[in-house]
C-alpha cells in the first residue's frame, strides 16, 4: 500500500494543488472525469424538470430552468441573424456546463482532494476542469467546428471556400482577385484561429487565477480564510457566472457571424 505524506512546507501545497491525476499517456483524468459527471448533472435536471414540467402554477425548479432558457433564448435572439435549431441548445449546454465547472471553485479547496485521497486512494485531484487549458481549448475547437458547419450550411461548401480567398479585401477583375487571395486566405485564417485562442485563454486564465487565489487564501491562518475567502469568494460568483456568460455570447456572435455574408 502507498503511503501519502501530506505537504512538507507552502510550496509542496500548491504544487500539489496545482498538480493533475494524469494516465501514462498524460491524459488528465480528474479533468475528464469530473467535467463529465457535471455534464451529466445538468442533462439529468433539465430533463427531470422537463419531465415534470406542468401548464399550472410551476414548482422553484421549472421557474428557475425556465429563467435560464429564457435568458439564452434572449441572447440567442439580439445575437444570432440566421436560423437554426441547433444555436439554442447548444447555447444552453455551454452556458450551464461552463458555469457549472467554473462553480467547482466555490467548493472548500481541499475537500474532494481530501475525500480523493482517503476514500478512493487518489493522490493528486484538480475538480476545476475549466483551470485546465486542455479542457478550454476542447471545447473552443468544438465552437470552431461548429463555426465551420455553420459557415457550409449557410452558403455551401463552394461558396465557403471562396470567401476565404476574396474577403475581406474585395477587387474587381479576375487577375486583381488572384492577387489579392494570399492574402485574403491570409487573414481569414487568422481570423478562424483567433477565435478560439481566445475563448479558451479567456476562460482558462480567470479560472486558473481564481483557483490559484482560493489556494493562497487556505494557506493563511483560519480567521483570515474567513476575513479574505468570504469576500473572494462573493466577488467569484459574478466572475463564474460572467465567465461561462461570456463564452456562450462569443460562441453565438461567432456563430452569427458564420452565416452572414461578407
């Protein structure tokens, strides 16, 4: 049987804090594993309330997935120009889903590493998967995916191509477009791989500092976890809610943007 030493001095605790469960391939297991139980979690009540929805006086439950899929139908509808029947649930899966793995930050930082460590024999546990920059840039390239479809489906697979070597610099005759192609191709995949750079560091960047911070504060003294966690952890609330926010507007604008013509 392995024995675990706990942290010798400050450095090994947020070393440790910080460390990922990797497989021997490097794969991180606690960032899998706890963003697909999340995943789970929310598909399991929206459907539980689905279910139990009613034309009567709604219970807190409905009222409270109804707020949330009103809100997205909102944006989705100030946002998004074209038509479609996928934007709205794949708007709602990521604005539930990122803010529920942004929300594992609110959780006491040693907790489920705790509970890893004594009940299932697991060393090393990160429960915030949007702290890890695999994990946000997954779901980026799935929104760049997507930002393909959309593109294909809206103008053809012919006329995606050639938008990408004629806009955004437009010229009249045939040898002026050949020209300008480069570097209209040049700019259109800058563009297209720009956009989800930036929605994972975005996402990954807030949430690895909030999580670094949580970290610090348990170091301190107990009455100053209090004095300093408490109002930290009041701020995050708008940081998580705002963060997962964010990431679904930019995922419809990009969307919307996919579909319009230069």
């Amino acid at each position: 049987m392995t024995e675990h030493h706990a942290p010798a001095n400050a450095t090994e605790y947020i070393q440790h804090h910080l460390s990922f469960n990797q497989a021997a391939n490097g794969f991180h297991l606690d960032t899998f594993w706890v963003a697909l139980v999340l995943g789970f979690l929310f598909v399991g009540i929206f459907a539980f309330a689905a279910r139990k929805a009613t034309a009567g006086v709604p219970g807190p439950l409905q009222n409270f997935v109804e707020m949330i899929v009103e809100m997205v139908d909102t944006q989705i509808k100030d946002a998004f120009h074209g038509k479609s029947k996928v934007i709205g649930p794949f708007s709602l899966t990521i604005f539930c889903w990122v803010f529920l793995m942004n929300a594992m930050d609110f959780l006491p930082v040693d907790l489920l590493p705790w509970i890893g460590l004594h009940v299932f024999g697991i060393e090393k546990l990160r429960v915030v998967p949007t702290a890890d920059v695999n994990q946000t840039f997954a779901m980026s390239l799935s929104v760049l995916l997507m930002i393909i479809g959309f593109s294909i489906k809206s103008k053809g697979l012919a006329g995606w191509l050639t938008e990408l070597v004629t806009a955004p610099f437009h010229a009249e005759g045939l040898v002026a477009k050949i020209l300008l192609s480069p570097f209209n191709l040049m700019m259109q995949l800058v563009e297209l791989i720009a956009k989800p750079i930036s929605l994972s560091l975005r996402l990954f960047g807030n949430m690895y500092a909030g999580e670094l911070i949580f970290i610090l504060i348990a170091l301190l003294p107990f009455w100053a976890q209090w004095v300093l966690g408490a109002p930290w952890a009041i701020f995050h609330i708008l940081v998580v809610t705002l963060q997962a926010f964010v990431f679904m507007m930019l995922s419809i604008v990009y969307l919307s943007l996919a579909v319009e013509d230069h």
